[in-house]
C-alpha cells in the first residue's frame, strides 16, 4: 500500500521536474555537519526525482543569511535547504536582529535528526556529576560563540534551571575551538548536542556529566540526565529543561520555501519520507556518524508551534533575559 501511495508522487515528480535543477542551500561553509548532511542527500534527491540536485554554500551570520534567502524565494519548487532548527528558533524567540524569516511559515519536509544536548567539562575536572557541581558552589566558565547559539543559549538554559553560579564566556569560533579550550582548562564548562559531545568524549577533550534531557542519549546511555541526577527539580526547574529538550527536538529540519505550492510540497514530502526511510542511507549515515533519526512534517510542525506559539508574554520575556542579559 506505501508503495502503490508513492506511486502517483513519482509520476508528478518526474514531469514537474524533467529538466530542472534543484539548488540545495548550505546555511554554512564546505566540511561541517550541514554540508555533510546537504551531500550526501543530494545525489538521493536528484535520482528520486529525475532531476539535477547542485549544492550551494551560502554561509554567514550562524546559517541566518541563508535561512533568510530561503525564506522569500519565489514558489519555484527548486530549492531545498536544512535548517538548524535549535539555532534558527532559538533566534526567532529572542527576536535577534537580522532575522527576516518566519520558521513557522517554512514548509517541513521532515526532520533528517535531532540530538540531546549534554553538559561537559574539562577530562582533569573534580566534577563527575552536578551535585559536584552544585556543592563546590564556584563561578563556572561556559565556553560559547554568539550570546544566541545552541552552546551558549544551552548553556544560559542550562544554568538559569539548575541554579549554578555561571558566566558565559563568548567569541569562541564554533564548537571545536570551545572543546580546546575547555581541555586546556581555560573554561570550565560546554553545553553541545550528542553528536558534538561524542566527538569531543572520545577525542578525551571534554567529558559529559548529564543528558538534559528525560531520556539518556543515545551515545551516552551509561550517563543519568538531569532528571536521575537531580530528583527533586522543581516543577519550574523541569519547565525549563523541558522546554530547551523541545527546541533541541528541532535539530536539521529539512524545508522548502514558504511559496512552494501544495503539490510541490507533496511531491518534496513524499521524496523525503522515502530517501530517509532507506536502510542504505541510514547505513551509510551511521558508518559516517552523520545519523539519521527522521520525523515527519507533521512532527516538524508540531514542535516548532509548541516552541514559538506556545510561549505567555512573560514566558517569552523571562527567556529573553536568560539568554541575552543574565550571564
């Protein structure tokens, strides 16, 4: 029945987009995780649908500059483009200059992976779990990037609900040169997503102390949340980490323009759900440690409303001072 449903897609596929090229926009330059993701689906989508699939590196301003091209592009049905959904929503909330785009109105082609973030500290670090943490009782350093990235907002997050003295340090270029720092000791502390982390875990530049998160990661089932580590969080304190777990289930959401027309989309969607369900790719993925965990546009859809249409004023309000003014 799946099979016969794909069917018609197909066809559609095939004679909408005989004789075109897709162009599949990289938010950021050639050799990270977004380029990665962006070539190794590009050749799937352009055999799916009959077509030519050109990845094109537009990086600037933490992927915004080309979110927001995305954005007001014409109903062509021609681009394609993976959003960091975190980063992206977290900067819509905050109201962050520059931002000219609307994640709500994106149409979700699904969500190719989404991490749980984790709290590191330097390898030579006393402090195993965050009761070590919340007992030494000292200012710790957070190494971050712009005050509104997944380290540095994660970081705010993370300190504002477990009730630590933190300073966040910024202007660290990425999450690598953070990770060097925190080995050499120069900061105390980082908040990255599991992928990042086990990068760093097994480079033995960081360790992770807590998932921030309901459920262990799965890199890392051997370390207790945040929950199992600190048992009696108050029902705030467990709003705001779930609330951030909810913006971390965002992770590289795949779109299309706000223009392209239902058909398109449906032929997009279809396309998607039948690459990212491939036992080939998800092979190939995992063997790359690029994984795949896919949900649909619905789920998409879903958690993107529930972080930016769910929030009360004063919600929105006490977030913002968190992230920007706090720390």
């Amino acid at each position: 029945a799946a099979v016969l449903a794909y069917q018609p897609a197909a066809n559609a596929a095939s004679e909408f987009y005989k004789g075109k090229t897709i162009r599949f926009v990289v938010g950021f330059g050639a050799g990270g995780g977004y380029d990665a993701y962006s070539r190794m689906l590009a050749p799937r989508f352009a055999k799916e649908l009959g077509t030519s699939v050109v990845v094109e590196n537009l990086p600037g301003a933490g992927g915004m500059r080309a979110l927001n091209r995305i954005a007001k592009m014409p109903g062509h049905g021609l681009a394609l483009h993976i959003v960091n959904g975190t980063g992206a929503a977290m900067q819509q909330l905050v109201d962050i200059s520059g931002a000219r785009y609307d994640l709500t109105k994106l149409k979700y082609l699904g969500i190719i992976h989404s991490s749980r973030w984790n709290f590191l500290v330097s390898p030579k670090s006393s402090y195993m779990t965050i009761a070590d943490v919340k007992k030494a009782n000292k200012v710790m350093n957070w190494g971050g990037s712009g005050k509104v990235s997944g380290m540095s907002d994660g970081a705010a997050f993370t300190c504002h609900a477990l009730g630590l003295r933190c300073k966040l340090v910024t202007g660290y270029k990425g999450s690598r040169k953070a990770a060097l720092a925190v080995a050499q000791g120069e900061m105390d502390a980082m908040y990255v997503s599991e992928t990042s982390a086990d990068k760093y875990h097994r480079a033995k530049s960081a360790r992770v102390i807590a998932t921030m998160h309901r459920k262990r990661s799965t890199l890392f089932p051997n370390i207790p949340t945040v929950f199992e580590q600190v048992p009696n969080l108050t029902k705030e304190q467990q709003w705001w980490i779930d609330f951030r777990a909810t913006v971390e289930s965002l992770g590289r959401i795949l779109v299309a323009p706000p223009a392209t027309p239902k058909h398109v989309v449906d032929i997009l969607r279809a396309a998607t759900h039948k690459i990212l369900n491939d036992p080939g790719l998800i092979k190939e993925a995992n063997k790359r440690r690029r994984y795949i965990g896919y949900q649909t546009a619905a789920q998409a859809k879903k958690a993107v409303n529930t972080v930016l249409a769910s929030l009360t004023a004063a919600q929105k309000a006490k977030i913002k001072k968190v992230v920007l003014d706090t720390y």
